[in-house]
C-alpha cells in the first residue's frame, strides 16, 4: 500500500489516494485502473485492501493499479499523508448536506462542494467531488498526471457500493466521463439506499410491497405521490404523522436533489455556480439550467453504466410493518469476521421494529455497518427513501424499471444492465463477485 494524492489547486491541495504502487515511477505492464469508492464511514482504506483482494482473486495485479481515493470529512496536511505532497498542501473536505435535505449523506457523496480552501494565488474556491473524480481518470489519459508512470492504459473501472453507489450514480449522469472509450470508462456501483429519478414520478404502493421481492421484481406502473403516499408507513396511523427515527411522513422536497433533480425552492443560493461557498455549486450549473439538464438526460443512455446488487440485501429493521424474511439473512448468527474474533452473538443497535429470531437481533446493513462489538441498521425509512422502495434490492429494481420507462417514453430503447452477488449489504461479497471481476479485469458482460 502507498498513499499518495493528487494535486490541484497550484499544488496547495491533494485528493489523498490509497495506492497499489507508486505513482511517480512507470509501468509500462499496466494496462488497466480500478478505482475503489469508499462508503459513508469514509473507510478509504477498508476499500483500498477489497480492491486488492479482489485483484489477487482475478489474477490481475500483473496489469492492474488499483486504487482508492479518501473523501473525507477533516483536512489532512500533505505532511502527515505523504512524503510527495507538498508538506503544508491540505486536503479538501466536506461538510454534512444543508437544510435536513439528506438524512444520511455528506456533500462528497452528492458531487457537493468542499469548504473553502486557498489557492496558489491567495484567493479561495471550493471543488465539487465530481471535478475530483473526473481529474482522477483524466490523469491517466494523454497529458494527465500519471500518463507518463502509466502509458497503456486500456481501462478505468470505477466501483462504487453502498453511499460510493450513491456517489458513482449521480456522478456517472453529470460526468462525461463513462463516454469515454479510449481508455474505456465503466461505471459500477451496487446496493444504494437511494438513487436518483429523473423525473418527479415513483413507484406506486404495489410496487412497494413492504417485503423480499427478489431479484425478478419490475415495476410499471409510475405517479407523482399523493400528499399522503407516506401516511402508510407512519409509526401509529392514521393520526401519527411521524415515521419514528425517520421522518415525518410528508413528502416535502421528494424530488428534491439528492432524490431527484429538483431543487430546495426555500433557498436557490445553495445553487449559485458563481458564489464561492454555494455547496451545490457545480450541480446547480445544471439544475438551474433546463437545457443543460436536457442535454445530460440525452446522453445517460449512451454512458456505460453497471449494476451490481446484493440478492439478500433486502432486509429493513425500521419500518413498522416491514416483513423480514425470518433466517440468517436478515437475523445474522455470527458476526463479521475481525481481528481478534467476536464469538459472541450479533447484536445491531437502531433495531427499531425488526424485533428478534429466538436470540438473534435484525440486522439490515449486515456486515458492513459492523464496527467493534455491534452493528447498526441503516437500510433507510424515510419518506423519501420508502417512496423508492421499502429495502435496498427493491429500490434497485424500482429504479432500473424507472429509466428504462422513461427512456421508452423518450422512443429510447434502453436497459440498465445488472447482475447480482449471493449476499446482504457486503461491500466484500460485491467486490469478489464475478460480475465485478468480468468488468474489473476481464472482457465486460456478454449481454
């Protein structure tokens, strides 16, 4: 492992990156670049070794740098991260999304702008983390960074799961970079909570059963929701208006930016591409601009995008009456594996209504929100969240089902091409599966 970075800003600034091998020497056996997105917990690192493991696992460290980019809340010194970054460069960092307009994501996850940092020439900017992404793989093209280390490029896989798919699904429709062919660019991401629509229509309560409904699940039958579309999902209906631990059940701001691409009317400066401080600043170049929006609905079907989904990751601690399905999956009997070994039973905290199997608790972000002696349930219950679906697999399939429907309304034949991985939300199982390693390392899909 080595850290390095990548600079910007007249060298005052660095994306820190876990790397596979050195940046600033040349490799000419190198023919392919995996890019690992970390999860909300900013575990980079975590990321970093899956993307080796999965490497070692497909025989493919011969031609492959992999690679995982931190994005992270505090600043770093270049002094206290590597010794190629200049010693008082720092690292750009993100604040959590204003207005209560997410209930889990920080602005990195969105494309949001960083806080300001200070430039070569004294004045101060912000930087989206999509401009980051988009330097990143442009860095190994023709007059990049690392062209020169790096000449043969053929691939850039980016893979992203959990808040990293949320992060590579807005990414990959407001970047045109999984256009590009030269290197190939693919986009990978699974097992999101949320994802974004394209249009202010969701899935209607049939297709919303509070239950597994597999990997064959479809929906075809879209509508704005009713005023009172979360009312089903209060805690004690029908006077309560309050998921408890969620939301309340209003659908207020459900289309709004990270869920669609609406945006907080009670405030367009957060919007404002020419304000310094604006923390949708580079978004807002776009959703301020129903054109520029055009534009990028009209290329989404072009770029090659991927999906890879958890079969079993279709479990939901938090919702009233949500339906777990009664076994291992959902009610886990032995922790994640760690250093030393937990024996002890699997307990996951946040188990607002998931109750128990004999001794087991519900866990539905089983193992990846293990850290320690328990785990936490974070498969989401908001109004905004459940209007997608009520688990993590259904929201998938509900979303996949949404963009082939609205490019058909567009006369667009379009399919969103996924395969899944044996497993609940296991950033592990996603990046040792087949499906991950055919794109990665090998030839792509036969579709």
């Amino acid at each position: 492992m080595y850290h390095d970075g990548m600079l910007f800003g007249g060298g005052t600034s660095f994306l820190p990156l876990y790397t596979s091998l050195p940046m600033n020497t040349t490799h000419q056996n190198i023919t392919k670049v995996a890019i690992w997105f970390h999860g909300a917990l900013c575990n980079a690192d975590e990321y970093f070794c899956e993307g080796l493991i999965s490497a070692e696992a497909a025989n493919a460290m011969e031609d492959t740098l992999v690679i995982a980019p931190l994005f992270f809340i505090y600043t770093i010194m270049g002094k206290h991260w590597a010794e190629s970054m200049p010693p008082n460069a720092v690292s750009p960092c993100w604040a959590r999304q204003p207005g209560g307009q997410s209930f889990t994501s920080s602005l990195w996850s969105v494309g949001g702008n960083s806080t300001p940092i200070t430039a070569a020439d004294g004045d101060e900017f912000t930087i989206s983390s999509f401009t980051l992404i988009d330097k990143l793989i442009s860095s190994f093209m023709p007059g990049g960074e690392w062209a020169m280390s790096f000449p043969n490029i053929q691939k850039v896989t980016l893979m992203g799961f959990s808040e990293g798919a949320s992060l590579m699904n807005k990414w990959s429709f407001f970047s045109d970079m999984p256009l590009v062919t030269n290197p190939l660019v693919t986009v990978v991401y699974g097992d999101a909570t949320t994802y974004m629509y394209f249009d202010n229509n969701r899935p209607t309560v049939g297709c919303r059963a509070e239950m597994n409904t597999g990997t064959e699940h479809t929906c075809t039958n879209y509508t704005v929701p009713a005023p009172d579309a979360c009312k089903i999902y209060a805690t004690n209906p029908p006077a309560d208006t309050e998921i408890e631990g969620w939301s309340s059940t209003s659908i207020e701001g459900y289309n709004v930016y990270e869920y669609g691409l609406g945006i907080n009317l009670d405030d367009p400066s957060l919007y404002s591409s020419t304000t310094v401080y604006a923390p949708y600043g580079y978004i807002g170049k776009y959703l301020l601009d129903d054109s520029a929006t055009e534009v990028l609905l009209d290329k989404f079907p072009k770029k090659n995008i991927k999906s890879v989904q958890g079969a079993k990751d279709a479990c939901n601690c938090g919702s009233i009456n949500y339906q777990n399905m009664q076994n291992e999956w959902c009610y886990p009997t032995v922790n994640p594996p760690s250093i030393p070994p937990n024996p002890n039973t699997p307990f996951c905290t946040t188990n607002l209504f998931g109750g128990m199997m004999g001794t087991y608790t519900c866990c539905d972000t089983w193992p990846d929100s293990f850290a320690g002696i328990s785990g936490n349930d974070q498969a989401g219950g908001s109004c905004r969240e459940m209007l997608g679906g009520t688990n993590r697999l259904q929201r998938a399939m509900n979303y996949k089902s949404h963009l082939e429907g609205f490019y058909a309304a567009r006369g667009v034949n379009y399919t969103l091409p996924m395969k899944f991985f044996l497993g609940q939300h296991n950033s592990s199982a996603f990046s040792l599966s087949q499906a991950v390693a055919d794109l990665a390392y090998g030839d792509g899909w036969a579709m």
